[in-house]
C-alpha cells in the first residue's frame, strides 16, 4: 500500500504543481479555465437553494415596489446575496462539500434582511462586528458585495469618526461572491486595528485590484463613507500577495487619498516579475510595452512621497521580489523604503511583523498627513496618462503626450530677478495644471503687490491667496510662454481627465452595449463581430463579475447617449450608431476599405477596434468592437493583466481569436493629444 501511497501522493503533488503559476501556465494554446468548473452540487441541495431562491426573488421584486426610500437605498445588501446563489447555481461556481453548506447559509441571510427590510427594520445597518453590505455599480448596474469589520467601539450616534483600513484579499480562482460573503460572514480577516473600521472589497474577483476591480474599490469606499462615519483623512489602504500587489498599485496612483499603505508581497510590475515568478520569456509589441507604464510602479515611485508606505516581505518568499524592486526604485530618487521582513518566513505574515506594522500605523495615525507639506525636498507628482491625475495640491489637466513620463514639482518660495513668488513649479511634459491648498494649509504669507508663481524660469501672476490659508490657480502653456487661468481652447477635442484612452478605460465608467440589428457588409465580418462580442460577454460575467448592459441600435435613447460609454458592435451597415458617428472618427470605414492615415486594408477581412470621443456626446466614449483588451491566457497571472491594445487597431479576420489577441493585430497606435492620427510610435 504505501508504493500505491507514494505514488497518489506524488501525482497530487504534480497536480498542484501543473495548476500552479509557473512554466504550465505560459502555453497560449492550453490554457485552463479560470474560474474553473465547479463540482456537482447533490439533486437535494440544488433544489432547496433554487427554491430559497426563488423565494428571494419573489422577496425582493416586492421590496422593489415598496416606496419607503430608505428601503430603495438598503435594497442592493439584501440583492448581494441573490446574485450570489443564482451565479453558484447557473454557472457551477461550487468547489467542495463545504462551501454548499456555505451557500445555504448565505442563502439564508439573504432571506433574513428581505424580511428585516419589509418590515423596515433592517438590523444589519447597526450591527458591529462582521457586516456585508452591497452597492449597485455605476460600470454595469449590477450589484457588488463587500465586507466590513466594525469595531465594538463604534456608535452610531455621535461626532466621532474612526480610522478605515482597506484590506485587498489574495489570489483566490475559486473565490467568487459566494466564497467571498461566506469568508466575511465567518473571519475577521488578518487585521483587526482597535477602534478602526476594515473595509474588505470584493474586488470584482481575481484582478489586482485593477480595471473594475479598481472602480469596485472606490465604490465600496463611497458606499461605506454614505453609512459609516469614516475619518476621510485617516484611511489607509493594505493588503497581501495579490492585495499587496493592489496597494502598491493605489498607493502611487491615489497618494493623497490615503494617510498610510502596507503592501505585502504581491507584485509591483509586469517584465521583471514574469520574468523571475513565471519563468515568462516576453516579447510584446511595442504598443503594449508602452501600456505597461499605466500599471508598473517603480516609474511612479516618487508619488510615495506623499503617503507614507510601510513594505513587508517574507524572507523567503519569492515574492519579496515586489518591495525589492520598489526599493531600488525609491533609492534611485533619493528614498529610503521602510521594508519590514518576516524572519525565515515564506508567503505569509510574521506574527512580529504585523506588530510592527500595527504600531507604526498608530504613528502616523496621530502625525499630520503628509499631502499638503511643501519642504526642502519638494513635492512631486508623476503620471504617465492623465486617468491618474490628482497627487495632493497638484492637479494634471494636459500632457504633451501621453505614455511618456511626465512630472510637476512644487518647489519652495524664492526670488528671481529681485522679484519674490510664492512657490516655484518644475514642469516636464505637462502643460495644463492646477494647484489647490485647502484652508490654513498655506504656509506662505501673502507679499505685497502682485502674486507670483515661478513655472521654469518665468514669473506668471495668479489670483492672490485670500487670508483663511487657502489657495487655488491654474496655469496653462501657450506656445513657450506660462499663463495664467483656463485655457482658450479647453473646450475643444483634446486628451483630458476620464477621456484619454486606451480602449480598456471605457470599461472604468458605466456602459452600454449597442448592439447591431441588421447584418454586416461582409459575412467574414459578421462572423468574427458576432464572436467578439459573445466573447465579450461571457469575460464580462466570468472575469469582471457583472452582467453587460446592452441595447438594440434602433432603440437606442437620447438619456442612454448622455450617460454611457457606448461599445459598439457591427459596421456601419450593421449599426446604424456606427454610421452615425462614422464620417466624425479619424478613420475611413467603407465597404471596400479600411483606411488610416497612409495605411489601406481590405474591408472584407479587416475591422478595426478603437476609442474615441463620441461624437454624439464628447464627455463619453465610444468603442468599436471590443471589450476589455486581455484575454484568457492573461487570466493565469495577475501580472499580466494590462492593456493589450492602445487606442485603435486594425484586426486581420483571417488568422482566428486566440487566448491572446482577438486575431492578428495588422496595425496599431494611439491618438495624439488632440484625438488625432499619429503613424508612428514615437
């Protein structure tokens, strides 16, 4: 028997390690499904759940009728459980004996609140402890849990409000809403700070806290802050392994939103940790290298001086990799990373360790925040594209180009040419911002005569700080000459905040499908439109955990173009939005040619996908054909899920979609600042 043993335990051993991150997972044509297929849930237990379901739905169809607002407002936690067990029971998403049980129990809280909510008394709204609540996204209209710890020492009443840590979960590809509510119904999680609140997103799922995942963050937050009496000034944000790799990520992203971040292990790049955790040999076109700037932190580091950030590592996890590289980063500008590390200690947090971490977070809990202090060392910000453009006083409104590195430094007051200014500004790339110090945070007094900022080596006169401390301008370039206030032109097409690409940003605000009534110019076209989309769908629900919205282009509504980005599926003959908005985009689109600046294609097998100002309502987007731009192979790791295609492409319809790209990619590129064609990639 114990041959036969070894040998079964060696073939599990095997098994794990062929589902594991590593060389298994870099085969483009043999990838695995993620979420995997679930177990078969026993004729008994998928009865009573579909009937406690339906008995949940009948519920809250009931409670949608009800006119009590407050009961319209809570709706959405008691939602969260619904759409729970209907994703479990209609796509298989059940692992093991025990998470049936799970769902049962999930199940059965759901029914509860429905009929706390009838009776408009929902108790959960005041319970401590462990509490799931829910909110409809504005991305998708579905609604998205996420859990909370609240601490014994809340009241509900009073003017005290409390410190929220941000706590990003792990990697988990079994870990769905189900799992999710279940592990936040029962554990407290590994942090429990006194008198704090710890918010647990759900993150929608397995991104890093990127794309929805990122939204699914900001709107948990603000939920939590509508029912909660946070300390907007004391919010940290923390996590491990995957989550370690979401703090690194908002941490130089959103600075000044955040007093503190702990990340933990994770990844902080995509070259060098492929190349080292998944033994990954990259070769990516230039265009999705280039993309790699919107998530790789180490270029982004000098934003760090705005939030303090405490690393962690286990000594010998092979993710130490992350805070490593983090550190010879800060130590390139001038910094020193705190990186505490867990003695001996693999992919997990040292018991000591988090002590440490814990009584740091106490420091700069009771320290001022760091975000509005102007010192000798200067504040900076850095950005690549204006999607993050607010790094505590600085605002970046326009890039020279986007995808280069650009900066903005305040820098202490001074004189020039014997005439004094208040703050100095050093600019690189950018060439609109606007600077906000809120009430009694300027330090400098006010001088006599007129107001004066030093940008580069010229004097430009603002509106003179009033007496409460408070301070706000804005500057623009005009040629080679600063001035001050709003551009002339700023009402024109331009790259702006929210409207600056690449085709994955579309997928950050609400929208809409509009989807083709009649039938493409081309069958080969029609075919590959058709897949794409169902494609599209599918990814949308397995991936980013939401149901698309979506709307015959015939019926299409004036309110839907106001309010959505609108991804568009067809051609022009197909959909009737494409010809619309057609002869506006920067492309040629007709029956026989495809045409982009110089570069012609043969319509009948070519499509393009791009992203575009809308035509019909230039505050949205518009996409042709495309959903968020990577595709299954980039399931396997998180570090991989980046943009895979800048603004516009033109696809070869000829060489089949693949785990990779949606066909072969015969050109590509982004728009310049002014949505414009630009035929090089420099």
């Amino acid at each position: 028997m114990r041959p036969l043993l070894s040998l079964l335990c060696g073939l599990l051993l095997l098994t794990q390690v062929l589902l594991a991150d590593g060389p298994a997972d870099n085969i483009i044509d043999n990838v695995r499904q993620i979420p995997p297929l679930g177990i078969e849930i026993p004729e008994s237990d998928r009865t009573t759940l579909r009937q406690g379901l339906d008995q949940l739905t009948t519920a809250i169809d009931a409670l949608r009728q009800d006119k009590n607002p407050s009961t319209q407002v809570l709706l959405p936690d008691v939602e969260v459980f619904h759409r729970a067990i209907q994703q479990t029971l209609d796509f298989g998403e059940i692992y093991s004996e025990g998470e049936i049980k799970q769902a049962h129990e999930v199940l059965a809280e759901g029914l509860r609140r429905a009929e706390q909510l009838k009776a408009h008394q929902p108790a959960w709204v005041t319970q401590k402890g462990l509490v799931v609540r829910g909110y409809r996204s504005r991305l998708d209209g579905t609604v998205q849990p996420y859990g909370l710890v609240i601490p014994q020492s809340y009241t509900f009443d009073g003017a005290h409000r409390y410190r929220c840590d941000l706590w990003f979960h792990g990697r988990g590809e079994k870990s769905l809403e189900t799992q999710f509510i279940s592990q936040r119904m029962r554990s407290v999680g590994q942090i429990e700070p006194a008198d704090t609140i710890v918010l647990h997103p759900f993150g929608r799922y397995s991104n890093a806290f990127k794309f929805a995942g990122e939204i699914d963050v900001l709107e948990a937050l603000e939920h939590a802050q509508q029912h909660y009496r946070i300390n907007d000034e004391r919010i940290a944000v923390r996590g491990f392994s995957m989550g370690g790799a979401g703090v690194w990520h908002f941490a130089v992203h959103y600075p000044d939103r955040f007093f503190a971040a702990t990340p933990g292990a994770g990844f902080s790049e995509t070259p060098e940790f492929l190349k080292s955790f998944q033994g990954e040999t990259l070769n990516p076109p230039w265009y999705e290298e280039r993309l790699w700037n919107l998530y790789d932190c180490p270029s982004w580091v000098m934003n760090l001086r705005l939030v303090p950030t405490i690393a962690y590592s286990g000594e010998i996890d092979r993710q130490k990799q992350a805070a490593d590289i983090m550190a010879v980063a800060c130590s390139q500008v001038g910094m020193n990373l705190q990186h505490i590390i867990g003695p001996e200690t693999a992919h997990k947090i040292h018991p000591d360790s988090l002590v440490e971490i814990e009584r740091k977070l106490l420091e700069l809990q009771q320290a001022p925040r760091r975000r509005w202090v102007i010192d000798n060392s200067a504040m900076q910000a850095t950005t690549w594209t204006l999607r993050y453009n607010s790094f505590g006083p600085i605002t970046i409104l326009g890039l020279d180009e986007h995808w280069q590195k650009s900066r903005a430094m305040i820098l202490p007051n001074g004189n020039l040419d014997g005439k004094a200014y208040l703050v100095g500004l050093s600019i690189d790339g950018v060439n609109d911002l606007a600077v906000s110090f809120p009430a009694g945070q300027l330090k400098h007094h006010p001088v006599q005569g007129p107001s004066l900022v030093r940008v580069q080596n010229q004097l430009v006169i603002v509106p003179t700080p009033p007496t409460d401390g408070s301070w706000d301008f804005r500057i623009y370039r005009d040629g080679e000459t600063w001035k001050s206030g709003i551009p002339p032109d700023d009402d024109q097409l331009r790259k702006r905040p929210g409207l600056q690409g690449p085709i994955d940003d579309a997928f950050m605000d609400s929208f809409l499908y509009v989807l083709p009534s009649g039938t493409a110019a081309h069958p080969q076209v029609e075919a590959w439109t058709e897949s794409e989309l169902e494609h599209a769908q599918i990814h949308w629900r397995q991936q980013m955990r939401g149901d698309v919205r979506y709307v015959n282009d015939t019926d299409l509504t004036d309110e839907q173009i106001a309010q959505h980005n609108l991804i568009l599926w067809g051609d022009a003959q197909s959909n009737s939005i494409i010809a619309r908005v057609l002869p506006q985009l920067p492309i040629v689109w007709d029956n026989e040619t495809i045409q982009v600046d110089e570069q012609k294609f043969d319509a009948t097998t070519h499509a393009p996908v791009l992203i575009y100002p809308n035509p019909l309502n230039p505050k949205k987007y518009i996409v042709l054909n495309s959903g968020f731009t990577y595709r299954e192979y980039d399931y396997l790791n998180n570090a991989r899920q980046t943009p895979k295609l800048p603004d516009w492409a033109i696809i070869d319809l000829s060489v089949p979609p693949n785990s990779r790209w949606p066909g072969k990619v015969a050109a590509a590129n982004f728009f310049d600042e002014r949505w414009q064609l630009k035929t090089s990639k420099e």
